[in-house]
C-alpha cells in the first residue's frame, strides 16, 4: 500500500446506541512519506487517545509515565504524555508535559508539542532502516 492510499483505510469498531457514537477508532496519520497511527478509545467519562510510530508514542494523561522509568525502564520505552486532550488533534499540538528517560535520551523532550515527537520518532524509524 503507498503512502498516499493510508488516509482512506480509517476503522472504527463499535456503536454506542444510546449515543451513536463508535468506540474505537484507528486512523493512518501522514507525516511525508511516514505514517503513524492514531487511535482513539471512548470509556466511560474519559476517552483514550495515542498516536504510535514503530519506535515509540504519545499518550494522553493516562499513561504512566513514572511506571515506565522504574519498573519498565530496562525495555527503553519512548514515550511522551499530554495532558488535557479531548482529541488526536489536541494531542498533536499539546506541550508534552513528561516523556520517559528512554525517551530523552533519544531526543524527546518535556514541552515539545506531540507533533514535534512524532517526527522525532519518524526521523529515528528512517535512521534505523538505513
């Protein structure tokens, strides 16, 4: 599949009949000619919202941050949390308020927008397959 061809193939899984709205959803998000994935989970009261790369992701405030530099920290995880963000939107623009330590080593930093670390985690994926 090219690049171009991932915003068409958008899957959303579930309705809420009450409110018709789906419970989750997985989008292909474009960045040149890298694509991340944006996944979005309604829950009662919260929604969870996460953008993934091959080599790391941002999270809204339910990740734990703090678990995966102690009792995770031997996996490397690269990871940065938002918080307050309702959507992949807000996530994308939003300071990020803590990253992992594997994550700062790799040149991700705490105030950077998720977008700024997407693109880092992009830039990294392209180092790597080289």
């Amino acid at each position: 599949m090219e690049p171009g061809s991932y915003a068409r193939h958008i899957l959303a899984i579930g309705n809420d009949a009450r409110e018709g709205k789906r419970l989750i959803r997985i989008e292909p998000l474009e960045f040149g000619q890298q694509v991340a994935i944006a996944v979005e989970v309604k829950l009662p009261k919260t929604t969870l919202l996460s953008v993934s790369t091959k080599t790391g992701y941002i999270m809204c405030g339910a990740l734990d941050v703090g678990l995966l530099n102690t009792r995770l920290r031997d996996r490397g995880i690269l990871a940065g949390r938002a918080v307050g963000v309702q959507t992949i939107e807000q996530l994308l623009e939003a300071p990020l308020e803590s990253v992992t330590l594997a994550a700062e080593e790799a040149g991700i930093r705490k105030g950077m927008t998720g977008r700024e670390a997407i693109l880092r985690l992009l830039e990294l994926e392209r180092g790597s397959a080289a």
